[in-house]
C-alpha cells in the first residue's frame, strides 16, 4: 500500500494536470472567423445605411423648392467622401451611362459661364459617360455635358476622356490656370503640385478635353461657338473631374476650377 501510495504521487509529480496544458481547440479559428465577419457585416450594414441616409438629404437639399446654403451641401458632401463607397469609381462598371445634375457648388474659381451653364434649377442637365461601343461612335471614351433647353432643343459638348481603362496617351496634364490678362472668364483650374491626384483614391480621376458641340434644335444642328480643336486653345479646354463617392444611384464628382458636382444616376 505504501509503495503504491508513492508511486501514484510520484506519477502526479511527473505528469502535470490537464488544466497545465494548453490543449488546441479544433473550432476556435471558426468562432473567430464567425465573430469578425459578423462584425465586418455590422460595421458594413451600418455604413451603409448612415450612406443611404446622407444620400437622401443631399437629394432632397436639391430638390427641394426652399434655399440652402452652400455650407449645408458642404458638410453633406464631406459627410459622404468619408464613408465606403464604390472603389476606383473611374473605371467601374458603375460609372458608364447618363447621370442628371442635381446641383453643384461653385467657388470663385469657377467662370461666370459656368456657373450659368451648371444652373441645374432652370435646365436639366445631363453627364454621359460613353466607353467605346457603348452608343459612342467615337473609338476613345468620351464624356458628354447636354443641357436640355426644353422638348426639341438642347446643347452637346462632348469631351475626348481619359482613365487608366481607356487611356488617351496624347492627353498632357493642363498646363496654364485659364486666367485671360488676368481675368477669371474661363474659370482659373488647378494646375501643378495643387492638380496632383490624390494616392489614397486610386483610378478616381477622369481626364478630357473638349473636343466639338453642337446646339440641336429638333434636329437642327448648330456648331457650337467655340474652337475647341484651335490650338491655342487646346490646353485652356483641358480638365478633370475627380470622383470623391459613387453608389449606384448617386456620384459626387470635384472639377479642376473647384467646382462640387452631384449627379444622380438615370434608369
């Protein structure tokens, strides 16, 4: 009895309990992996609903018939740059069809003319996208602005476009800010460091330049008044429009003279 007693105690010394050991549990990765990606729905359901929310009361800021400033579509907009979105908005699928005006908000950088022309309050207002084959006859992307004047009447002007989807090598970086004898008549555009596409929002930025318009009226045709093709004019008719959110349904886009724009998706 007493040398069973020692070798029993003896065995306890050499084997530790189970409770020493730290045994793998087979379904503790799966629990993890169950608890992150629920969080990682939660955190995603909620964004977009606090989206959905933001993008209704922008909508509504516009189509509104009371005023409101500025400001208030300022902090709606930022409010909306800083939640999830579509990623590389430039060259998603997303981004290609026709996208009306809401409203846009302009500084002083942008021209009295275009400030005129982007009155989404008296006309409506259109951006088209087109990728090449997609009802463009043209072989390069091409961005198309229509200001609709009434049933049988309206203004194109359509833009030779640029995104790392459809590349238009020839397309420089604009060189000159736009000012004539140092007048703001065409819109004064960044240019240099300040034009700089920002790294943390890849293929969010869409190049062009103007290439023709024409006024339609019931098919009637009137060239549009300005040589966009003349070369001395070939740098001031350059531009971009970096887009800052994208969902399905709304796009908010900045232009190089400064100017916010908030379109929303056509069926």
């Amino acid at each position: 009895m007493f040398l069973q007693s020692i070798l029993y105690s003896s065995l306890l010394l050499i084997v530790p309990s189970a409770d020493a050991f730290d045994f793998p549990n087979p379904f503790a990765a799966a629990v993890r992996n169950v608890a992150t990606t629920k969080e990682a729905l939660s955190s995603s359901l909620s964004s977009n609903a606090m989206a959905a929310s933001l993008e209704e009361e922008l909508i509504e800021c516009f189509r509104s018939q009371r005023l409101v400033s500025d400001s208030v579509v300022n902090e709606l907009v930022s409010k909306l740059e800083d939640v999830p979105s579509i990623s590389e908005p430039a060259i998603a699928p997303e981004v290609y069809g026709r996208w009306k005006l809401l409203g846009t908000t302009n500084v002083d950088t942008s021209s009295p003319i275009q400030r005129t022309a982007v009155d989404a309050q008296k006309y409506s207002i259109y951006q088209d996208i087109l990728a090449p084959g997609s009802g463009n006859d043209n072989e390069n992307l091409v961005v198309s602005q229509v200001v609709q004047f009434g049933n049988n009447a309206q203004l194109a002007v359509d833009a030779i476009a640029s995104t790392s989807a459809y590349p238009l090598v020839e397309l420089e970086d604009r060189k000159g800010t736009g000012k004539i004898l140092g007048l703001n008549i065409l819109g004064i555009s960044l240019v240099g460091e300040e034009a700089k596409e920002d790294p943390s929002r890849p293929n969010s930025r869409i190049k062009f330049v103007f290439d023709e318009g024409n006024f339609d009226f019931g098919g009637f045709q009137i060239p549009y008044p300005v040589p966009f093709r003349l070369p001395v004019l070939r740098d001031a008719v350059k531009g971009w429009i970096d887009i800052t959110y994208m969902s399905e349904r709304l796009r908010i886009s900045r232009g190089n003279k400064g100017t916010t724009f908030v379109l929303l998706k056509e069926n």
